[in-house]
C-alpha cells in the first residue's frame, strides 16, 4: 500500500520557492489547483504531491506556463499583442473579459468588445457597470456590439477578411483621435460554423501580421469544448499568448511549440478525470 | 504510443551509419538479435564482422544452424569474420582504456578486410558489454567513442549489445541516459507493444490518465537523442524530469511487463 504525502518532498518544496510559490501553498490540494489540468479534487489516488510538485515544476522550469495567478495579474498586455483565451463556460468567460476591459478602462484605453451569444450586449454592459457608476460614463470609453454586427454582411456572411481588418484598424484610429492611449478589444468566436473556421484562422493570422507596431490589444475567446486538436493548433499558431483557466487559478500557456500548448489545453478540457 | 521500427526490421534493415545498442536481460533475447542480424546480413549480400564471446556465438550458431544459415561457407568466402570479444578487447586496451591506434590496427582492419569484397558491411560486437560489465564505464564509453569514429569514416551499420535490464531501477542511475548519447537506436525489450503499453498503464496509474497523456506529449516534443520505443523513452523522460516519480512508474511498469509475459 502507498502511503499519500500531503507535501512534497523538501528539495521539490525548496524549488517551488524559489519560482515564487509560498511554503503555505506547497500541500497536495494547493497544488492541485495549481497544475493546468482537470482533475477530480481528492482522493487523488496514485497521484501524490511528488508527482504534483514535479509536473508543476517541469511545466514552469520548461517555460511552457508561467507561474499560476490570479487574473488580474494576466491583464497587462503590451501593445499590439493578439492573444487568445479558452473558456469552458459563460462564468469563465465573464470572469477573464470583465477585468480584462476594467483594466483597459482604468489604464485609459478604448474599449471595444464583440459579444456573442450566449452573452447579450445588455448581459456584458451590466457586468462591466460597477455599482455607482453611471452607464453614460461607461459607453464614452467602450463600445459593444454584436458579433453578427461586426463580422457578418447584411446577407448574413461573413465579411471578407479585409473589411474586418479594415474595421479594427479604424477602431484603433477613432481611439486615438479621441484621445485615448489605444484601443482594447476582445472577440468571442463561438459563433462561428464549423465550416467557416479555415477562412476564419486564416482571418487570424492576418490580424497577428497586421497588429504588430499598432496601438491594439485584442483577446480572442474560443470555447475550450468541442475544440478539435486540429483546431487548437491552429489557433495557437496564429496567437501570441494564450489564457486558459484551471482549478480556480489562471496560467498563461507560454510555449511557443503549438504542440506542447495543445497538450496542456488538451489536459484542461472536458470532464474531469 | 510510437511507430518505432520493430528491432527486426531495424537489425535486418539498419542504414549505414546507424549505431544501436541492444540491452538485454534474458540471454535468449541477444541470442535472437544477433543471430538475426547476421543471417538477414547474409542474406542481403552484407560483409558481417561479429565480435562476441565464445558463449554467445556458440549459442548463436545453434540458432543459425536451425535457420539453416550456413556460417561454414560465409566464412569461406570472407562474407562473415568471427573474433573473440575478450581475445580483441585484451589487443587494444592500454592502461585500462581503448587505445585508438590499436583498436584501427586489430577492428578497423577486420571490417577493412571485408569490405574490400563487400560494398555493405555491418558489425556486431560486445566488447563495450563486457567492459560494463566489470565496471569499467569510462572504458566503455570510450570505446564507444572509438566505434562511433570508426562508424563514420567506415559508413557502417553497428550493434552492440549490454547486459541491462531496461525495466530494473539501476537502469536509470544514468546507464542508459549515458547509452543514449552514444547510440543512434536504443533495442531495449523483445516485445516494444508490450512495453510500450506497460509504461501507458503504470504512467496511467501514478499519474491518472489526463496527466499521464500531457506527459506523453510533452516528453514526445524533447525526444532523447537516441531513437527507441515510446515507453523506453517515457522512461528516461521522467528519470531525467520527475525523479521522485520515476521509480514508482517504473516497478509498476515492470510488474505489467512481466505478468504479462508469463
């Protein structure tokens, strides 16, 4: 019978220190809600808070996530970064996009984001409206609008890729003309038909050419089910950055290798096990 | 897990230039490869050059001998060449290490001689076993070294062999990392399925399935240098990443192993 350890191994415990990791949060059930995988809580059988510290630190030492945090550690974006966030429900995505454009508000910036269902304009308006402060206020610095607003044609297709970056880029100028430092925006892309994504990647990929050296900071959402491998690879391979939540904290998947990020990702999503 | 080459078609079939290593724990698991590698050479219009020790080639040509493989004849004609791996070994070795010179003037010659008949030539030898097994490490690395130049300026196919067992703790003390630096091709088991799904299961079993999987991929993006079957290569992924972990992957993996084996 194997005994379970409820902390790590001392030499494991020292290392985890030294990334930052308090002493406090070295027991197995901390370290748990550290590791970029879904998992049932305890028992954890087999899996004991050696295996956890080693996972963890091969993951962090290897530069394939960063250290674990609280969301608004995430927010700071340098200009012209196009990153992507994976979500699994309404609560994940409202929980990374409502600090994301308070973050932007605060810091003086644009905001613009394109809401799709099951979210509602009036849905994200509200939760971006913290108590005592007037709506008015709120719609001076941030504009929201639909998806099918932003991306469809009055037939109900897709723009061509060049009106949709055409639309962004002129989003950025008014921002800048009306004397914020930039434009902050976010996407959510559940909406998009199965059939549509090739077009849509390739969309993507011209937006991470065109971004570079604009006053731009844009998060793109995909749902994390029912997102295929092929899919994911894809997406990772035309974002710089990628958000992704775990067991209560954030991690910032930092590999660039599409293959190593798909292999996390893949660990976060469905059912736990 | 893998698609690795079977070690039949990578010992029947082995590129010029390419250097494996077989580590065996059970004598009939060498005997089967070496007496593999020298027929299907043979058969191929191969120059063959096996240094290995007498116990060895005697039960290798029984194996032969049943495949109806005629050494007799491979002789005759200066397809196969036969030395004595303690014999070879004691002509080259100079204060307790392999001495370039020599080893070129007694290996590099045998394998020169029937090359001169043979456009393909390939060896087999475990002289570097033999060194290990005294424990003479250095020496054996270093010998491999010479191999390893030998290989090159010879364009030949080579395979030694250690007596190791691949799925025994002292395994991973470094021994096969080290072997892995040395060696195009690591031949760690008769059954690469069997192992592969015995280390799949154990990982499974230490880890649970959705880490073990994120670690399957992750190990498979920073492969060790050596090609090999992917549970040998899930081995020493974790011994070199997760040694705490390791050995409890490890004893289960050796316990399916062998239940199913038996």
């Amino acid at each position: 019978m194997e005994t379970k350890k409820s902390y790590p191994h001392e030499g494991l415990r020292r290392r985890l220190a030294s990334f930052g990791i308090p002493r406090a949060q070295h027991d197995i059930d901390a370290l748990w809600k550290m590791l970029p995988v879904r998992l049932n809580g305890p028992p954890f059988n087999g899996f004991d808070a050696d295996a956890m510290a080693e996972v963890l630190l091969y993951l962090i030492e290897k530069g394939i996530i960063r250290l674990p945090c609280q969301i608004e550690a995430l927010l700071d974006f340098d200009w012209g970064t196009h990153a992507c966030h994976f979500y699994r429900s309404q609560e994940d995505l409202l929980e990374f996009l409502v600090p994301y454009f308070r973050r932007g508000l605060e810091n003086d910036e644009y905001c613009l984001w394109v809401v799709a269902p099951p979210l509602t304009i009036e849905t994200v308006r509200e939760a971006m409206t913290p108590a005592g402060r007037q709506v008015a206020d709120l719609d001076r610095q941030m504009r929201f609008a639909g998806h099918d607003q932003w991306y469809l044609d009055e037939a109900g297709r897709i723009k061509d890729v060049a009106a949709i970056r055409g639309a962004w880029a002129q989003a950025a100028r008014h921002a800048l003309d009306a004397g914020y430092r930039g434009l902050r925006c976010a996407g959510d892309t559940s909406w998009i038909p199965r059939r549509n994504w090739n077009g849509f990647i390739k969309y993507e990929c011209e937006v991470n050419d065109a971004m570079a050296g604009l006053r731009i900071k844009a998060v793109c959402s995909y749902p994390l089910h029912g997102s295929g491998v092929g899919l994911m690879s894809n997406v990772l391979g035309s974002h710089r950055g990628l958000f992704v939540k775990g067991e209560g904290w954030w991690h910032r998947i930092a590999t660039t290798d599409p293959k190593e990020a798909r292999a996390v990702l893949l660990a976060l999503q469905g059912d736990k096990s | 897990m893998s698609a690795t080459a079977s070690w039949q078609d990578l010992l029947a079939r082995p590129a010029d230039g390419n250097h494996m290593c077989q580590i065996y724990a059970d004598e009939a698991f060498l005997v089967d490869a070496i007496a593999h590698f020298i027929a299907t050479g043979l058969r191929r219009d191969a120059g063959v050059v096996v240094i290995a020790t007498a116990e060895h080639w005697d039960a290798c040509t029984a194996r032969l001998a049943e495949q109806k493989v005629s050494l007799r004849e491979a002789e005759w004609r200066g397809q196969l060449v036969l030395l004595d791996a303690e014999k070879t070994l004691s002509q080259f070795m100079v204060g307790g290490m392999p001495d370039w010179k020599s080893f070129q003037d007694v290996v590099g010659s045998a394998i020169n001689n029937v090359r001169h008949r043979y456009a393909r030539v390939r060896a087999f030898g475990e002289m570097v076993g033999i060194l290990w097994r005294r424990g003479e490490r250095r020496a054996a690395l270093r010998l491999e070294e010479l191999w390893n130049h030998l290989v090159k300026v010879q364009d030949l196919a080579l395979c030694c062999a250690y007596r190791i067992d691949g799925l025994a703790d002292d395994a991973y003390d470094g021994a096969l990392a080290s072997l892995c630096e040395a060696h195009s091709h690591i031949i760690p088991a008769p059954d690469y399925r069997r192992l592969d799904e015995s280390v799949a299961r154990a990982s499974k079993e230490v880890l649970g399935s959705r880490v073990a999987r994120m670690l399957q991929s992750l190990a498979a993006e920073r492969p060790p240098s050596a090609r090999m079957p992917a549970g040998q290569s899930m081995l020493l992924w974790l011994e070199e990443n997760m040694p705490l972990t390791a050995p409890r992957v490890l004893a289960r993996a050796r316990a399916h192993y062998h239940a199913s084996t038996s």
